[in-house]
C-alpha cells in the first residue's frame, strides 16, 4: 500500500477552546491546493469505472449510464522526484564524461547553485492535492445538464475506447464543447485510451491520437497538452496501478498550470452575464421605475 498515490480525504472539525486565554498563534502550515478534475468521453468508454477503480479500488462489468454528473473527492500524494532526478542527471554525466571533466562540472554546478539559490530561492511543491473528480453523461441526450458542471475545471481528461474509433474522433466535438462552458482560459489536459485489457480488439494504436484529435478542427489541443509524452496514455480501468499513475499525472499536470511554470493560468470568468438594463426591452407603463 506504500505505493499508492491516493490516500482518503479525512475531514477535520474544530472545536471551541475550552477556556478563556486566548490561543496561541503559530506558523500557518501551507494548504492543501484543490483541484476541479473532468471526466469527458462518449458514453461506454469507461469514465465512471476509472473514477470507481481510483477511489474506491472497485471495477464492475455492469453497465449503468451516468446522468448529468456527479463528484467524488480524495486525497493524491505527489512524491518528491527532485532527489531521483538529480542522481539520474549525476548518472549520466558519468557515462559521457571523463572523470576530469566532471570534477570541473561540479565545482561549477555547485556554485551556480549556490549563487542562484541565494539570489532565486525556490518554493517547495506540494506534497499532496485534493482532486474532485467529476464524472459526466456520455449521452448526446443530457449535454445541456452536463454542461453546467463543466464550469472552473482545472484539469480535463478525454477518454476513450481503444476498440471504438468513433470514441476517438468524439473528442474533438468534447473539447470544443467544453471550452465553450468551462470558463478558463487555459485549463490543463490529460487524454487517455481506456481498456487496453482488450487487446485483440485495438482499433487505433497510441501513436495514431495525437493526428487524429488535432486535425480537422479550429480549436487544436496542441494549444492545451502540456507534454503529449506523458499526458496521452492508455490505461485499463480493471488494474490499480496504471489508474493510480494516471490520476498522478492528473494531478501534476494541474500543479504545473495552477503555478503557471509553464502555460499561464487564468482564473475561473464566472457565469454567463444577462443584461437586465436593455432600454429596447424595458416598457415604463407608470411613473414608477420598479
């Protein structure tokens, strides 16, 4: 269980103090950032079983379909990679270099760290995000419900049915759709093909997505990837791991938007605006102005 990305969301109380001195004021840890994650895709391309396998560590075959949408929260906890990467990047310097040359590497890199740590000193990530994730209807017939549950989304996953390529080409008209609703500029995306325990039944291959769901389209998602390395892939909803490694990139990938290191990240408009002032449509029938 050590390995487990996700850990339940505790609820806390706070109860009153149970004297009259007043309590002592300490340091403010910092919080736990949230996240609005959206589950996008046709209906029967898996969205609820991918919800049901990361949070309640359940797959069933039955088959219900969701109306308008619904939200579960929990807990993901984002490992520390800057220790692992550093020893990587020392590794491979090793192999390419000689042993003079990385003496002299490391005197430089350790005073420019030095020297940049002092100047820039850097913020420590999060060591855990809170992710609502909502799971919306498939079906064409329940959009105008779904729809209001697209608002101040921070990260949207498109999924599909590596054996459906008609799920595949859906995703276009989803994200359209949704950018149209959600009411942030730049939101994070993560694309996933589900049910790749269905091997013999492929009809479209990993490296066949990016083309297909960029072309023939005014709005591209190239704009929106971050990095289609690691935010396309497929998964299969029936094994833990691999949905537990993508609700981890989810939630990075919204970090990396919400500090704005990357794309910058807008806030949430608000609603649609309705102009009760028209003086076209206002008919005064008495003196009074009510």
């Amino acid at each position: 269980m050590g390995d487990n990305p996700r850990a339940d969301l505790q609820s806390s109380t706070i109860s009153p103090p149970t004297s009259s001195t007043p309590p002592t004021i300490t340091s403010a840890s910092p919080s736990t950032p949230s996240l609005k994650v959206l589950l996008l895709g046709d209906s029967g391309v898996g969205k609820t079983c991918l919800r049901s396998q990361f949070v309640h560590h359940v797959f069933t075959n039955s088959y219900r379909a969701t109306i308008g949408g619904d939200y579960l929260t929990t807990t993901v906890n984002i490992p520390d990679e800057s220790q692992s990467q550093a020893q990587s990047q020392s590794q491979a310097q090793s192999q390419s270099q000689s042993e003079s040359q990385l003496q002299l590497q490391s005197q430089s890199q350790s005073q420019s760290q030095s020297e940049s740590d002092l100047i820039l000193p850097k913020q420590p990530k999060p060591s855990k995000v809170n992710l609502q994730i909502w799971d919306t209807a498939g079906q064409e017939r329940f959009n105008s419900i779904s729809q209001a549950f697209y608002r101040g989304t921070d990260v949207v996953v498109l999924v599909y049915d590596i054996t459906n390529y008609e799920s595949v080409l859906s995703l276009r008209d989803w994200f359209t759709r949704f950018l149209e609703h959600c009411h942030v500029d730049r939101p994070g995306v993560v694309v996933v093909g589900n049910k790749i325990d269905k091997t013999n039944d492929r009809c479209v291959d990993l490296e066949e997505i990016r083309e297909i769901v960029t072309a023939n389209t005014s709005i591209s998602l190239d704009n929106y990837v971050l990095d289609w390395d690691t935010d396309l892939r497929e998964v299969s909803s029936k094994r833990l791991d691999s949905v537990n490694e993508l609700f981890l990139q989810v939630a990075k990938v919204g970090l990396e938007v919400m500090s704005g290191t990357t794309n910058p990240r807008n806030k949430f408009h608000g609603f649609d605006s309705i102009l009760l002032h028209d003086p076209i449509n206002i008919k005064h029938t008495s003196g009074c102005a009510c």
